[in-house]
C-alpha cells in the first residue's frame, strides 16, 4: 500500500500511537462517512438503472472542487462525467452544447460551501434544458444536505455529512458508471487498516512525512484537494504541506526538501483507488494533529492599482511598487513580495484552457520559488497569489457569478494578490506567457 525511502522520526510515530490519533480519526465525522456508504450501494444502483431507462446515461456534476475531484477519480477513466465547480462561463456553455437529451444534472453542494457559484450554475443549465424543450426536474438528482431547499418534483438522495465516501461524491460517481458496490467494500477494507493505532498503520506513516515537510509534490490532482479540505474542516487551512501538482517531468526548483508522492517518488502508493483516497483523506487529518495553525496577515483589500497591458488588465493592491505599468514587472514584484510560496489561481475552463496550466514549471524556473498550481480558489495563508481570468464568450451569463467567486477568492488571501484578466483567452494567454518568459 505505502512504499516509502524515507521514514517519520519514530518519536513522532510512537506520540501518535499513544494519543491513540489513528482511532479518533476514525471516530471523525468524514470517516463515518465509510460506514455510512453501505446503504447507499443499493440506492444509487436503483437510481442508475431508472436513468438508464430512460436514457440518461451522462452526468452533469455541479459541485465544490474537492467532491469533484473525488467524484471523478472513483468513477475512473472513460467515465460519463463533467464536473463543473466553478461558474466559469465558457466550461458551463461548452457543457450546455453537448448531447443534454441524454444528460442527467446532479447537483451536490457539501454543508458549509459557498452556494453562490452553483447556485448560478445550476440555473444556468436548468435554463438550458428548459430552452431544448426537456423537462429539467426529471433530469435533476439532487444531493440535499440539512437544510437545502430541494423542488418537490426533483430526485433527492440525503447528503448527511461531508466526506470522500459521503453521498456527494458516490452519487455522481456511481451513477457516472463507478462500481459502487466495489469503491464503498474496497473502502471499508483499507478502513480496517488506517484506524489501528499501530506505528506500521500506514495513514499514520504518510501522515507523519506530511507533517514533516513543508510541501509535496504529486502527479494527480485530487489529493491536493482532499489534504485542503480535511485542513479547512479542522479549522487549519493552510496548515498542512504545500501540495504541488507536477504532471510530468521534474519538479522543478525550490522543491528540495519537499515530499515526493508520485511513481518513481520518496514515496509510492498502490491498491484500490478508494483506498488510496481514504489513505489520503485519514493521513491529511494525522497531519494536522501535528500542525499548527497558519498565521497570516489580514486580507489586504480591494485592488488599489488597474492598468491595462496590451491583452491584459493587471489589477493588484497597495503592495505593487508605484509605476508599475507591465504584467512582467507586476510579476517580478509579486516573485519579490515574500510569500511563503507563488500561488496560481485559474478561474479558466480546465478543458479548453488547459495550456495554463505550463505556467507553473515556467514560473518556478524563472522565480527559483516553489509554485503551485490550482483550477479556481485555494486558501493557503502566507502565499503570494496570481489571479488568472479571463472574458466569458457571451454563450452564458455567468459574469457576476464568475467575478463573486474570483472577488470572494481574493479576499480569501492574507498575502498579496495579483490578478490577470485575459480580454481574448487566446491572446492573453499568450501575453501573459510572454511575461512569465521575460522574468
């Protein structure tokens, strides 16, 4: 399950086992969700049966990023499955231009996220099923948490509490095609494993290593999203390693001392995908019992400083030097502002906008600092953030949904913050390339 080269100080492994760590957070809220996921195997295969017959077979995912990425990883390759959590226009408009008489929306907004967004979102895709002549309550499943306002006409299954295996994530995956059946066993298994209070328990061994360094590099995507939100769900965002996601190739300066979890990596991680994702779930919650809280700044307030560069309209606070008039000196200045790391921020279709995404190994070489990479918010306190966004193609009306998520985003932030519009996607995209080139 857990091939490692490097080892945690056995100190540290011998506190947890006497704090008895492993077991408490097998008592936690998100691993009850294991437990709960039995009876669900069997209501959402009768669901998916009823779509089938009716010809729904593709799934419509609107949700938070890290049940997404959940979401998608359970439900496996070649999965009928578009995840769509963020209200960025153009992903929702090339999302409404598909085949939607075979489309079936699942709406799945864990308890505590932010609404808005898919709120807007959701509406936006009912509107389009209305203007194809289809009947949008019939196409709809919602995953209601306590308290959600549900159409007496749409398909509910109860969400309970957030988690990996919480009803957000098997719904769409299960009806996605995903083995339910097999995920939720596989998962219950590799439980049995990570709530011994043993020191060879492996969530206890990768837990330990997080703690120990101050970031890790990855060649996935949805582990970084389920380390962010165990911590959010502790009350210590940020506290854990700076999750770095490198697709290919090496990872680039100012990684050192980081924790290398890929093929090849200080550590390597095999089984049942459900296992690796509680793995991942149960060592992200070891890590922050043996984390502190991140001190940051107070969020610094709205741009005080817009000028448009060519492609791009450059907008920052007060911390940009006076005369700044170019995106590359606006990004040597943010390289130069002290965060404890750069921070991409893409508020961008992952699909169509996806070249973006070489920004971050460009960024790292250029500036020598470690350099994330996320599609739409993080919080990380202390990182120094770029903002990448870019103009809607007048397919859907989502401009103030998109310009609440990147404002709110924004004001997440307690180091400064930097923000790139992209006028022409295509354009800016190639401006703003330029500009990390020219660091």
């Amino acid at each position: 399950m857990v091939t490692t080269a490097v080892h945690p100080a056995a100190d540290v492994l011998g506190r947890l086992v006497d704090g008895a760590v492993a077991s408490a957070v097998g008592d936690g809220p998100r691993a009850a969700c294991v437990r709960a996921a039995r009876p669900l195997v069997g209501e959402v295969t009768a669901l998916r049966d009823t779509l089938h017959a009716a010809g729904l077979a593709k799934v419509l995912l609107v949700t938070t990023p890290a049940t997404g990425a959940v979401a998608e990883v359970l439900a496996g390759d070649g999965a009928r499955l578009l995840v769509l959590d963020s209200p960025d226009p153009v992903r929702v408009a090339d999302a409404l231009d598909g085949d939607l008489e075979a489309t079936v929306l699942v709406v799945a907004v864990p308890p505590g996220a932010d609404r808005s967004g898919p709120d807007a979102v959701v509406a936006a895709v009912r509107a389009g099923f209305a203007a194809e002549g289809f009947d949008a309550d019939a196409q709809t499943v919602v995953v209601a948490g306590p308290g959600d306002a549900v159409a007496d006409s749409a398909r509910v299954v109860a969400g309970g509490a957030d988690g990996a295996f919480s009803a957000y994530a098997l719904v769409p995956a299960g009806l996605a095609g995903a083995d339910v059946e097999g995920v939720v066993a596989d998962a219950v298994a590799a439980r049995e494993r990570y709530v011994v209070d043993d020191p060879g328990n492996p969530a206890l061994v990768l837990g330990a290593l997080l703690a120990e360094h101050p970031s890790v590099v990855l060649d996935v995507r949805w582990p970084a999203a389920l380390i962010d939100a165990v911590l959010v769900d502790v009350g210590l965002p940020g506290a854990g390693p700076v999750p770095v996601v490198v697709d290919d190739g090496p990872a680039g300066p100012g990684l050192a001392d980081a924790l290398t979890v890929r093929p090849g990596g200080a550590v390597e991680l095999d089984g049942p995908v459900a296992a690796r994702v509680l793995l991942w779930e149960h060592a992200a919650a070891v890590a922050a019992h043996l984390r502190s809280p991140v001190d940051g700044a107070a969020p610094e307030g709205p741009p005080s400083a817009v000028f448009v560069d060519g492609d791009v309209t450059v907008s920052a606070g007060p911390w940009l030097p006076e005369g700044t008039t170019t995106a590359v000196d606006a990004l040597r200045a943010l390289a130069a502002a002290g965060g404890t790391h750069l921070a991409l921020h893409a508020h961008l279709d992952r699909e169509s906008d996806a070249s973006v995404a070489v920004l971050r190994g460009e960024l790292a070489r250029r500036t020598g600092a470690t350099v994330t990479f996320d599609w739409g918010a993080a919080q990380r306190p202390g990182a120094a953030v770029c903002l990448l966004t870019g103009a809607g193609d007048g397919r859907a009306d989502l401009g103030a949904a998109q310009e609440a998520a990147v404002a709110a985003d924004a004001a997440a932030q307690t180091g400064p913050v930097l923000r790139l519009h992209m006028h022409d996607r295509l354009a800016g995209l190639v401006a703003v390339v330029r500009a990390v080139q020219d660091l």
